[in-house]
C-alpha cells in the first residue's frame, strides 16, 4: 500500500455569504485537482459547494453527518459517514483532517476551528474568523498554496 492521500477538512456554514460558495467550489476543485481528498459536514452550504467542486473533478469527498442517516448527505459526497453526535461530529472533522481551510462562517465554523487548533492543526481562514494561530488567505489559489506547503512539512506530500 502506497501513501495515503492528505485529507483536507473544510469548514464553513450551511447557510453561507458573500462570495463563500464560489470560493468553496473553487477550492474543493484544488482539492481534487492535487488528489487529495475533501473531508467536512456533508450538509449544505459551503459543504455542498466544496464537495461540488472536489465532485467536478472526479475527487473523493468524505462527509462526516451530525444525524443518523447517510442519506442526509449531499449528492456530491462519495463517502457519507452518520455520526448521530450532532456539533460534536465537528471535533471529529477536526481531529481527523490533517489540514483544514476555513470558509466564511458562523459559530459551529469557529467551534471547529477552535477544535483544529486545540488539536495543533494548521487552518487557512477565506474570508472567515480572524483567530489567532490561523493563517489567511486572499484566494482559494492561496488556501491551497499555503495548505501544500504545511503538508510538504508534514511529509504528507
């Protein structure tokens, strides 16, 4: 078995703002466009538009659900794990991305970066929470930049 591919969490809310869906669909592109994968809630939002993007260019979306049932997942998600642990679900995603990139946002968007960083997770902030510890970013092109060269130190790529 070779390496495993990054897992990329992305974080934003379900009802988003601005240019939050574009930018979320242009990264989850990026995402799929270097292999790697898009791990994140699996509803909808800046979920549905990142899985969309990643979905465009044939990547592998896992999403991680607050409810019980997978069907609840968007149609973009290849992988729709059921949690039934409803916010909790965003410690997982936290937890379980090795980097995570943040997109506009409400509270449960903080709370995970919050959780990213307690866990000592690098975060790219787009148009999201200033957090110290965040790194952010201009454009989904620089998300990705930034996020390829924490992975590079991390020996993941």
């Amino acid at each position: 078995m070779g390496p495993r591919k990054p897992l990329i969490g992305v974080i934003g809310a379900s009802k988003p703002k601005n240019r939050d869906p574009e930018n979320a669909v242009a990264v989850g592109r990026l995402i799929a466009s270097k292999g790697w994968i898009v791990i994140c809630g699996g509803l909808e939002g800046v979920m549905e538009a990142v899985s969309r993007g990643a979905s465009e260019k044939g990547g592998v979306v896992v999403g991680i659900l607050p409810g019980g049932k997978a069907s609840d997942a968007n149609q973009y998600v290849t992988i729709p794990i059921a949690t039934k642990l409803g916010y909790a679900r965003n410690a997982v995603i936290a937890q379980a991305a090795d980097s995570l990139i943040a997109i506009g946002g409400g509270p449960g968007t903080l709370s995970e970066i919050g959780h990213s960083l307690s866990f000592k997770k690098f975060v790219v902030g787009l148009d999201s929470w200033a957090v110290p510890g965040m790194i952010p970013a201009a454009s989904p092109e620089e998300a990705i930049a930034f996020t390829e060269k924490q992975l590079k130190k991390l020996g993941l790529i």
